[in-house]
C-alpha cells in the first residue's frame, strides 16, 4: 500500500513540475551507465538488500527544464533467493531456491526537487524521484546436483496441465519502475547520482514459487520425474506425499526486484535553449 501511495504522488509531483516548469527551460542531452547491484523480495526472501547481485546500465536522458527529464535506460542484473539463509522455519523446512537474470529496458520521468543543471556553478545538486513503465525478462532456475536447472517448462506447481489451474507464465512481462535518488555535478560534462528503485510487477513467478504442492506422482507423469524432485525439495521426510494441496508459496502477493547503485552521466555538447519567465 505504502508503495502504491508513492508511485501515485510520484505521479502527480512529475505532472505538477512539467505544468509549472516553463520558467527556466533547458534542453540538453546525457548519456551514462549505472553500476549497482539488485535483489528481489518474495516468497524466498522478505529482506531488503538481502542476497543482493551485480547489476548494470546504460542510459539516454533528456532534460526538458532544470527540474524534469525523461531518461529512456537498458539494466541487466541478477536475483536470487533460498530458504536455505532464511531464519524462518518453515523457509527452511520448505528448502526451496532459484536465480534468475532480469533483463529491463524502461523509459521513465525524473522529477528534481530542486533545480539542477550538469556543469552549473549554482545548481549542483538535487534530489528526486522517478516514475516510468518497463519490460523485463526472467528466467527463473533451481540449483539441483551441482547445475542449474530452468524451471519454467517444469511446471513444477501444474502450471499448464491438468493438475493446476493456472497457464504457464510467460517470461517477458510488464513492469512499473519507480524511486528515488540523489543527483550531484562534478565538472561541466559529468554528474554523479545514487539511486535505489523498486519495480512493480504483475507476476508471482519470478522465484516458480506461488500456489499450492501438486501430486508429485501425477506430475511426474506429466513433465517427468524431475519435475516432480524439484516441486518438493522439502527436508521432511515423506513430505512431498504429504503436501499435495498445501501451500507452496503466497499467492495473494506479486513479486518485487530492484535495482540500487551509481549513476554516472555525461552531459552530451549542444546549444542549449533558455527561457526565463517573469518569476
């Protein structure tokens, strides 16, 4: 919910500084990276920051006025989770894993709170937040016999067979990225910024863990008998017999990722444009 608020009054703080940000106009252009890292918060782990993995950028930016850009960005990192670090019991009873790569290309609205200008004398730093919609894809997979097995076409919760109810999820979807960040002016061409940005998603699948635990014996028959292995790695004795209908995962929440690092920018040449009103 708190997310929810923030995205909405991201929105109209974004919408309020395009309206009202005609007193000092000035187009340019940057372009840059971002190094960070990124995680996930879901079924397999509720931490934030927590199992973090390298990740990286490149960007186009925009700036229509001192205070609002539109920056087009192309991130590539990774995420993972395992009830294994969990101190959870029934995390570690569950004794579920996976990774994934997230590949994202995204475009999105910069809102300065104060006015900044790469290279300016007097306006060297700003916070701000950003708001944008993206297009992400995953491919989750499960450590199993020292490999790392794709668990998508193992419908390892049904998925597209007679034992579930839900189709196979499909692995380029939709994202809202949104956050904040700090931006700073080290010469005339190059600025510094860090950022931390959550990404809405519309799937519970980025870890293959949502719904319930299906006949393992029925499964098999299915997708085969790793299928049925890697749908109950359960550490209790007998338990894969005994699960089949429980819960496996939350299905009354969506996956988050992340992304959190440096960015770095350079400030393309060209004429700028500024119009400065009455105020």
């Amino acid at each position: 919910m708190k997310k929810k608020i923030f995205l909405f009054f991201s929105f109209l703080g974004i919408l309020s500084g395009i309206a009202q940000d005609n007193r000092k106009q000035y187009f340019s252009h940057d372009v840059g990276i971002f190094l960070g890292a990124s995680y996930y918060i879901g079924d397999l782990n509720s931490s934030h920051f927590a199992m973090s993995q390298p990740a990286a950028g490149i960007f186009y930016r925009f700036n229509y006025s001192y205070r609002v850009s539109f920056k087009a960005a192309f991130n590539y990192g990774s995420i993972q989770g395992d009830d294994s670090q969990s101190s959870n019991p029934d995390q570690l009873e569950r004794n579920l894993n996976f990774k994934t790569n997230i590949m994202e290309l995204s475009v999105r609205t910069e809102f300065n709170f104060w006015e900044y200008r790469t290279g300016h004398k007097n306006f060297i730093f700003a916070p701000y937040i950003f708001v944008g919609i993206g297009v992400f894809n995953f491919n989750p997979q499960a450590h199993y016999q020292n490999q790392w097995v794709s668990l998508r076409n193992l419908s390892t919760e049904g998925e597209g067979t007679p034992l579930g109810t839900r189709k196979p999820y499909p692995l380029t979807q939709v994202c809202l990225p949104f956050g904040i960040g700090f931006k700073l002016t080290l010469s005339q061409q190059i600025g510094l910024g860090i950022e931390w940005g959550p990404r809405k998603t519309f799937t519970d699948y980025l870890d293959d863990v949502s719904g319930t635990y299906v006949d393992p014996n029925k499964l098999a028959m299915y997708k085969g008998g790793l299928a049925a292995t890697l749908s109950n790695t359960s550490k209790v004795p007998g338990a894969i017999a005994d699960d089949t209908g429980k819960l496996r995962g939350n299905p009354s929440t969506k996956d988050w990722y992340f992304y959190y690092g440096l960015v770095i920018s350079y400030k393309l040449k060209s004429k700028p444009k500024e119009c400065r009103g009455a105020f």
